[in-house]
C-alpha cells in the first residue's frame, strides 16, 4: 500500500513550465491513469481500506494508517499545487481550502467515474481544471489576496486556455 | 449513529418554493447546524467510523456498515437535489457526476472548516451554493441538456442572486 501510495505520489510531480491550467491538466491525466490501472483497489483504498482482507476483520487502527497514508499524499498533490501556483510558505487560509477541497472534488469524480465509466475520463481530466478556476473563483470573491493571486495567474493563461474558456461559457449561460 | 444519520437526512427536507439557491442556501445553514452540534463526531465520522470504540478495535464490517449509513443519507441529499431541479426519473449521467461530487465537496468544505474553524461558516453556506453553480455551469459546458436545464433554473434567480452574482465576478476576474 505505501509503494501505491509513493506512486500516486509520484504522478503529481510536474516541471514549473508553461501555463497552470496545462500543468494541471498533465497531473490529472497521469492521475487517471492511476485510478485506471488500480480501479478497484483504488475504490476500496479510498473507502477506508483494502477490498480484501486475509481474516475478515481489520482493526481500527489498520483504517487509521490507510488514513494516514491517503492524508500524505494529500499533502503531496496540495503542496506541488501551491508551489506551481508561486506561493512560498503558510498559503492564506481561502486558498488553502480552495486547494484541499478541489483535491478531494478530484477523488469523488475519480470514484464516481470508476463507476460503470460513463464518462470519457479525457473530458473528466479537462473539467477538473476548469472547476479548479471556478472553485477559485468563487473564493476569490470574498479574498482580496486570492482574487490578486488569480488575476496573476490568469495573465500567464493563453486565450485559448481552460479558464478564458470556462469565463467565457459562463457569461453565455448567465445571460438570456 | 442510526438516529444521527436521519436527524442529518432530515435536514435536506425543504419546501419546493422560491429560487432555488436560495433553498440550496437554507439546507447549506442546516447542514452546518448539524456539523457545528456534531463536530467531532462527525469528523470521526466522515474518517470511517467512531471516534472512540470500547475496545480499541472495530472490525471492517463496522466500517463497511458505517460507509453504507454515509451513503445512505448522501442518496437522500441527491434526491432531494434532484428533485428540486425538477429532474424525474434517472438524470443524467453528468448532471448525477456534478451532483454528487458537490456532495463530497459540501463534507470536505465541513470538515476542512471544522479544523479550526478558521472562516465564517455563513461565508462557507454561501460560497458552496455557488460552487454547486459553477460546477454546472463547467458541466453544462460538454453537455447540451444540462445546460437547457441550467438555462431554465437561472431564470428563476433574481438578478441580484448568487448565480448572477457568480457570472458578473468571474467576468471581472477575466478581464485584464
């Protein structure tokens, strides 16, 4: 379990080039391709410990280090994300939420999609950044800080990219 | 833990009136309630299974019992949602991914709060019905029914509604 765990790990490692909405979307697809080879076990990972046990009965504290173990590559993937974001130390505590609850945003469609696969997993890897820019978004309504952080970001995006897309489909939907 | 689940399920109960982020608000202060009276339990909860067991060992069978009243009461928030957007019958297959993975990103949101509770809740009430539109809107982006029914419910928000209010930022944070 620790060597699947330092593989997933592994995956979110991505060179500091080109735009972030990019960067994110080659982790997400080196991120599915984990779930897809894993499939079951990644499911029964997430849901508090392996989908088979020798003896039947696991104890509490087996869970708690499977726990443990998900918590650190949790970790992994927020601190490579705060990093290619260009923030150094303590991240304001709205962009820490941001970036944790996407995370987890991340593994739900991963178990979801498990699921029966009803959805090509490409477009699930691209959706993913866009409710990335979204949830940020929304936060950054209420975060002076974080709204400077995105518009930063968002300067480095093609015009062509995931956000000015999202942006813009927004404004069509919104109006009549 | 039986009794907790259904005072929980029994939160997402709401009337079919008015818009409808605004229903989805007065369930969010409900579901906060719950996780604000619950705290630790809940987090515990959430961690699979209780926090203190009488013998310091619980099998995975309580696990697996504690994953399916989890569930149960997530089924009754999807259907209650469902509901509200006027959807009969099995609904589609990405309106049921974003529906359920807002879900999980309402119990991440909780938990991450809980941890010190370092942002308003009401803050956090607010921001996830606007989240639940921007994961919709991402959606709706790929999926040409969604977006019909996303077009339907939005004429039902007043102007000065989280959705419209949502579009007009996202619109300012694109802009140079």
């Amino acid at each position: 379990m620790k060597r699947a765990a330092d593989d997933l790990a592994s995956r979110f490692t991505e060179p500091q080039e080109g735009p972030l909405g990019s960067r994110l979307r080659r982790a997400m697809a080196r991120f599915f391709d984990f779930v897809d080879e894993h499939g079951p076990g990644f499911a029964a990972l997430m849901r508090g410990g392996p989908a088979v046990s020798a003896g039947g009965a696991r104890s509490m504290s087996t869970v708690s280090a499977t726990n443990a173990l998900i918590d650190s590559v949790r970790q992994v993937a927020y601190d490579q994300i705060l990093s290619h974001m260009g923030v150094v130390g303590p991240a304001p505590v709205r962009l820490e939420l941001v970036v944790r609850s996407w995370i987890s945003l991340v593994e739900s469609t991963a178990l979801i999609w498990l699921d029966g696969r009803r959805i090509p997993r490409a477009e699930l890897e691209a959706q993913l950044v866009q409710d990335f820019a979204a949830l940020a978004a929304v936060a950054a309504a209420r975060d002076e800080e974080l709204a400077a952080l995105l518009r930063d970001l968002v300067k480095g995006e093609p015009g062509d990219g995931p956000f000015t897309d999202l942006a813009t489909r927004l404004i069509a939907l919104a109006s009549p």
